[in-house]
C-alpha cells in the first residue's frame, strides 16, 4: 500500500515532465513522416482508353468506329509510399456515352480511376476528352452482277445472261458504307474458250457509285460462296415459213404472190437441235382472212429455251396483190345436207351476200351463179327453233386464182319430229 502511494506522488511530481516528452515524441514523428513520407506528384502515361457501348447503342444498332489506340495521361498526388511504383495499367480511361443518340461525331469527357483503392488524387488529365465516330449499323440487301469477262466463244456460239447463284447477298456493316455502295459483281473464275454451260465459282467485288472498288474488312458478307452460271447456246439463222388455211378447193395457191419480213432470224438453242431445223414455220394463215393492202401479222414463237437473237417478235407477210380486186356477188345456190332424220329443216336464209377477192379481171368474168353454199348440219341442231349456221362456200372449175373472204352463216328453221307410240 505505501507503495502504490509512492508510485502516485512521483508521478504526479513528474506530470509536467511526462506530458512535455510526450508532445516532444508527437512532434518528432510528425516531422519525421513528413521528411520521410512526404506528399508528392507523379505523372503517368499511356494510360489505355476502355470504350463500351451503352445499352442504348446496343439497341439501336449503334456502333463505334475507328477507334484507334488511343491513351491519356495524368498527373496524380499522394503520399511517396502510396504513389512510387504504380503504372499505366493500374488506371483506366472511360469516356461518357450517356449522350450519344444517334449516328455522328461526338467529343465526350474522359474519367481516369485507380482500378484498386483510392491511394491518389488525380489532378491533371491529358486529353480529357475523346471525340468518337459514332455509325448506325444495318444490313441490307443487294442484287449480284454475274460477270466472265476471261471467257472467248468459237463461232457459231452465243453466251445468254451470265446469273449468279444466289442472286442476291446480304451485308452488314455502317450505313454510310453500305449508302456507297452501288453494284456488288460476282466474276467467274473460268478462263478461255467455251463451247458449252458451266458454272464456276467467283470473286466477289464490291464497288462504289464512283466505279471505285471498295475494299473494308468491316463489312459482314451474308456469303463468299456465289457460283456464276455461264449458258452457252448455239446460233443458226433460219429462213421463215409459213401454211395457209382453208384455201379453197380449185384455188391456185401459187398464183398468190408474198413475202415474209424478216426473211429469217438467228435463233439460239441450249443443245444442238437446232443443227437439225433448217427452216422455222411461224404458223398459218387463213386464206379468208387476207385483205387488200393489208399485211398479215405471225407471232414468232420458239420453243422452251430458244432465244431469238434478232428481236423480232412478228413477222410481217406483204401481199403482191396491186392488181387485185374485191367483188360482192350475192349466191343463191344454198343447200343443207347431213339435217338429223329426227327434225324436219327448212331453210329461212334464201339469199347470202358474199366477198370475194382476186385478180380484178378474173373477178369481172364472175357471176353469182358461180358459187354454191352449203350448210353441214351434222352434230349442230340441238333445238327445236330458228338457229344460225356456218357455211362453206365453193366455187366452180378448178384453178382459179379468187377466194372468198370472211365467214358467213345461214338462218335455218328445225322442228323436232314427234313419232306416236303404237
């Protein structure tokens, strides 16, 4: 107990002695940090630029582009034991994209933090901003242009539309790329000459409105692998002919003097049929229906496959008739024949008022009594009543060089037979 007692009054005697060593202690420390442990400044570079696109962008097809390697470089502040030794990649760049809404160009800020802990203070950045190129990213579509220009053809050869396959390709990429672009060629890889269909595979060229050919890795092709089909036909021209129809018995078809425009046309085939067709028949034409300094008109059709090479899709035939005429004569000399054994028939048409066309003085020489008309009622009356028939129309002797033109009817007149049962 004496002592504790003796401990406290020597203490309280040397307080004043305690407290000043202890202030003195404090100040030495703090001085001693401070020379050892002082605050300083540091500059670091190259520190690298992480770009993210925001969920807005994402959304809206919003891309970045031509984002180069780009760094920044700060000075910083802090104590000399947090600072010494840290580098560039304990830091990282990030610009602000919350203002970004549509495609363009935009300067935005930069913010540089410690990836670890807050040991520094960042007091000066360089740059602090980024200006960023910002494009809409879209896909379109666009038709392929098939092209051989390495191949030669013997003669005698012709080469149809050179097709792609697909015909059409699908690219992604910046709009104001894709806005460029104004033809996509596909070019066969055949070289040489070519005497029958192929297809090959191709390379693929991508040019501009400018004809300027546009080459950027960034450009998402839906495919490479488009086939170029080169159709390899042969050509023959071939002289055109044509039949009549409904010439009239006795009539002297070569007496009627024409000709075809064109003469011929170059038609090309996909196989070698055509070597064994050496003239091309368009077709008939109804003798009745030829008319004075009037041309008659013939589609030209080919088969499946053919190509007319000429263009011409009629053919004209030009009547040698300028000293040919036209005559009414009006033909009594009407008669029925096959009329059903069921029906009694009679005749209500007693005159017919025909057209007949041919040399103006052969036609002079000519009579109603001249022709005859005759009316088939085999398979025609189906009811008891007046009703309407075609005829044909003949002419006597033979060799003659006039024809009657047009269609004519007759009127008739059936009443069923009705037989009594027994």
């Amino acid at each position: 107990m004496n002592l504790i007692k003796k401990l406290f009054n020597n203490l309280k005697e040397n307080l004043k002695g305690i407290l000043l060593a202890f202030g003195i202690s404090i100040f030495a420390w703090f001085f001693v940090s401070i020379q050892i442990f002082p605050t300083v400044q540091e500059s670091i570079n190259g520190i690298g630029i992480k770009i993210t696109p925001t969920e807005y962008m994402q959304q809206n097809n919003l891309q970045i582009i031509d984002t180069e390697e780009a760094t920044v470089d700060i000075r910083i502040e802090g104590k000399r034991y947090d600072i010494t030794g840290l580098s560039e990649d304990e830091f990282e760049a990030v610009p602000d994209l919350s203002s970004i809404k549509s495609a363009g160009t935009f300067t935005v800020p930069l913010t540089v933090t410690q990836k670890l802990g807050e040991d520094c203070v960042i007091i000066q950045t360089e740059p602090d901003t980024i200006t960023l190129q910002i494009e809409e990213i879209v896909t379109r579509e666009y038709n392929i242009t098939a092209t051989a220009p390495s191949i030669s053809l013997p003669e005698g050869y012709y080469v149809d539309e050179i097709t792609a396959n697909p015909p059409t390709i699908s690219i992604t990429g910046s709009a104001s790329v894709l806005d460029k672009i104004s033809k996509i060629e596909a070019r066969s890889s055949f070289y040489g000459a070519i005497s029958e269909s192929h297809e090959t595979q191709s390379e693929l060229f991508i040019y501009g409105s400018n004809g300027a050919r546009i080459v950027n890795d960034d450009l998402i092709l839906s495919t490479n692998a488009v086939s170029v089909y080169i159709p390899i036909y042969k050509q023959k021209e071939l002289p055109l002919k044509f039949a009549f129809a409904n010439v009239p018995t006795g009539f002297d078809l070569s007496s009627l003097q024409y000709e075809i425009l064109p003469k011929s046309i170059t038609v090309a085939a996909p196989d070698d049929s055509i070597d064994y067709i050496s003239e091309l028949d368009i077709g008939t034409v109804d003798i009745s229906d030829i008319k004075l300094n009037q041309p008659v008109y013939i589609p030209i059709a080919l088969p499946e496959g053919y190509k007319n090479l000429s263009g011409n899709n009629n053919a004209r035939i030009v009547w040698n008739i300028s000293d040919y005429g036209k005559l009414d004569f009006s033909v009594s000399n009407i008669n029925i024949k096959n009329a059903p054994e069921n029906f009694n028939v009679d005749l209500i048409t007693e005159e017919v008022v025909i057209s007949v066309m041919g040399p103006s003085e052969e036609l002079s020489e000519l009579s109603g009594t001249d022709f005859f008309i005759e009316a088939d009622l085999f398979g025609k009356i189906q009811h008891n009543g007046s009703q309407d028939v075609s005829v044909t129309i003949r002419s006597k002797g033979t060799n003659h060089k006039y024809w009657v033109t047009g269609n004519y009817k007759v009127t008739i007149y059936a009443e069923e037979i009705i037989t009594e049962e027994e």
